[in-house]
C-alpha cells in the first residue's frame, strides 16, 4: 500500500528524475504524465553507458556478445512485465508507428472481402492505421461509437457490430483525453466469439504507466506502449506480437528469418532501459506485498499504483481536506463524469467562460504543470461530439502527492473565482 506510507512514497520519488523541479523552469508541480512520464533515474544512466558503446550487438566479440545478451534479457524481462508466454517483443520507432506496422501487415495479411473495426474513442494512432489500411486492402472499415457521457467503449458496443468477416479490430486501453480505461479482455473475448481468426491490435500506451499489463489474458496479437509514457525515455516504441502475426507476410529483408521484424542494427540501451523499467516495479510489488515470485511482485505494484492513483483521483474529484474537489468548483466540467469507476490516472476539464490554453498558462505561471488537448486531429473525435474546442488535461502517476494534489486545487480555485469576478464585471458604458 502506497497511501499513507511517507517513506515509500519518498523512496519512489527518489528514484525519478525531475520530481520537483524542471531545468527549463525551475521548481514545478509534475500533471503532465499523459504527455509523458517523468524518468527513472536508472534509464538515464542506463541510456548514458549505452550511447557510448561502438560495438553492433550479436557481433563476434565481447562487447558484441555482451550487448546482445542485454538485449535477450530485456525481452525476457519484458515478457515478465507483460506477462507474455508466447510471441517476441521488437523496438520500433515510436508506438504509433509500431501500431501502422502491425495494423498494415494484419490488413494485408487478411483475405480479400474482409472487414476492419475499430473504436471512435481511440487514438489517431490505431484509429488511423485502421482506416488508412482498410481503405488500401479494399475493406470496409466499421466504426464502434463511444459513449461521450462515459468516455468509454464496451464489449457490448463491439458485439452490437461483429461479424465473421471481420479480420482485424483494435482496441484501445486507455484515453489519453477521458482517463477511462477500457476492457480489453472482454472485447477481445466478444470478437473472439463471432470471428475467432480476427487479429487484434491494441494500443497500450496510455495505460502502460499504471500497470497491471496482462497479455496472457488478452488473447490479441498485437500490444504497443511508448517507453517514455512508462517511465524510460524518448526515441524508440515497444511492440508484442502474437506466433501467428509474427509468421503473417510482413516487411523484411530477403532472406532474413520469417518471424524477424526488426530492421537494421538495435539500440541495447533502448532495450536496456525496459529492463530498468521491470526492475523498478518488480522493487515496488515487494515494498507493498510479501510476494516473492517476479510477476506476482509486478502484479503486486500494479495493483497499489491503481489504488493509490484512485485516492489521488478522488482528492482531486472530491476535495481534500478544506479545500474543494473539481466537482464543486463552479463552472468546472468534468469530462467523462465526476464519478467514473473507470478513470485512471487523468481527470480532464474545462472551465466556463476560459479559454483551456489561459488556465494552464495561469497554472503553470504558479509552477504547476498541466497541458491543453485542443479538438484537432489528435483529441477533435473526444472534443467535438462535445461541442468542446479545447480542455485541461490534469494526468497524474503514483509519484505524484496528495500535497500536489492540494496545490492544484487551490490554484484552480484562485483562477475559476477570478473568472467569475471577470464574468459579473460590466463595464459602465
């Protein structure tokens, strides 16, 4: 258990970089998680000793050999944290294009007269790759609506929509706008039930940072996350993918082994860090349990990152100590319901009568850093159905405080009151 336990949460902040105080601006409250978690201070030095290192991995020497065995630990360590039995894990160049990859091989891998779906409520990043490859392969693409009061997407919604033609779906873990996380197993589990050949992406990204990542329960053939949203750094995605999409024809050198996906020579450091990532929640799962098994000890530190991260959320939501939640500051929305059971990690709003860009301006101006989602081409199929051009998006991880938590609060008190005392100001004419 993290609440309540100032030593461990010092601990945990002690192991990232930055926690409370930006090189750029100074000291700072840390709300932009979703746009990219803060760093453990292992991957920076991790990155370092890497960057340095000439020697090509799996190369006849030892450096070479050395670096390969990094790179065929972090896959296994991996496979721990994602609890993978089967499949590989490769690098790419960022999540979303690890999600084009698998979503365009899957489509053309798929027989002529097949069907896509997908979600509204997902990221431009599947939702894209699904349409664009549908549109190339000659499939129909079929769109499963969201509930906007919910922010969520549901197996039933999928299910209302299936059909045995259908050859690929993605699905979304988690919003990086409503905070909802979605299902996963259940939708995999209802597509399953009418198209049992259908192959399954999903985006991962958003969720990965707080935890509780289960491929073993997912039955899908494909998981990406974005190593910098969970913790390591910038510059590279990770992508699992299943045996069988694997083998399916893809992008690959001549010659080279089937099931390969990987292109030209790896970054050990990219690898090297993931490693430093199952570390750091292997160490959290035995400060919060007496588990002694590696994934029961991950799965420990999922479950206390999720509780500890819905305290968070309801201090947020509903006050703590005397001072008011968002739910009571008037003329604060809160998108996807003040009482979401489904929210992890982010609350986004937007206040009456203010532009989103000027609150988080303000906000930061008091060294607290939150980020605005406008309705464009990343956030417009959230914004719009809402009649919304923009929103603050307040993201939050477990190393954040219920003393941050208080801060932001009052700082959002302060600016929805002058708000309000600008509102009834007529000037006299």
């Amino acid at each position: 258990m993290i609440k309540d336990n100032a030593k461990l949460i010092s601990e945990i902040r002690e192991r990232f970089a930055h926690v409370e105080s930006c090189p750029f601006q100074g000291q700072r409250i840390f709300f932009e998680n979703a746009g990219g978690a803060l760093t453990l201070k292992s991957v920076a030095e991790t990155s370092q000793f890497f960057a340095a290192i000439p020697d090509n991995p799996g190369r006849q020497n030892p450096a070479g050999q050395g670096t390969q065995d990094i790179i065929d630990g972090a896959k296994n360590d991996l496979a721990v944290l994602m609890n993978a039995t089967s499949g590989q894990f490769f690098v790419g160049e960022s999540g979303t294009e690890l999600l084009f990859r698998m979503i365009r091989t899957a489509c053309l891998a798929s027989p002529k007269g097949s069907r896509v779906i997908g979600s509204s409520i997902e990221h431009p990043a599947s939702r894209s790759a699904a349409r664009r490859w549908a549109e190339i392969a000659a499939f129909d693409y079929i769109n499963v609506p969201h509930d906007d009061a919910t922010g969520m997407v549901t197996a039933a919604d999928y299910r209302a929509l299936l059909a045995p033609d259908i050859a690929v779906a993605t699905i979304l873990h988690a919003s990086p706008i409503t905070g909802t996380r979605i299902d996963v197993a259940a939708i995999s589990a209802a597509i399953r039930a009418v198209s049992p050949n259908c192959y399954i992406i999903v985006d991962g990204i958003q969720h990965a940072a707080h935890g509780q990542i289960d491929l073993q329960a997912y039955n899908v053939d494909g998981y990406a996350i974005s190593p910098y949203k969970v913790f390591s750094r910038h510059g590279y995605g990770i992508a699992w993918i299943s045996d069988r999409l694997s083998t399916a024809p893809h992008d690959q050198l001549i010659g080279s082994p089937a099931a390969n996906w990987e292109f030209g020579t790896r970054d050990a450091g990219s690898y090297a860090t993931m490693s430093d990532v199952t570390n750091y929640f292997e160490w959290l799962g035995g400060e919060v349990s007496q588990e002694t098994d590696r994934r029961l000890k991950i799965e420990a530190a999922g479950q206390a990152i999720h509780d500890y991260e819905a305290h968070l959320l309801r201090c947020l939501i509903d006050g703590s100590g005397n001072l008011r939640g968002l739910r009571e500051l008037s003329g604060v929305t809160i998108l996807a319901g003040s009482d979401n059971p489904n929210r992890e990690g982010l609350v986004s709003i937007v206040v009456e009568g203010m532009d989103s860009e000027k609150v988080v301006h303000e906000l930061n101006a008091q060294g607290i850093r939150t980020h605005t989602r406008k309705a464009d081409h990343y956030s417009g199929n959230i914004l719009s159905p809402l009649n919304l051009n923009d929103c603050v998006r307040i993201s939050l991880c477990h190393y954040n405080t219920e003393v941050e938590i208080r801060r932001l609060l009052a700082a959002l008190a302060e600016i929805v009151t002058q708000s309000i005392s600008t509102d009834c100001t007529n000037p006299i004419s």
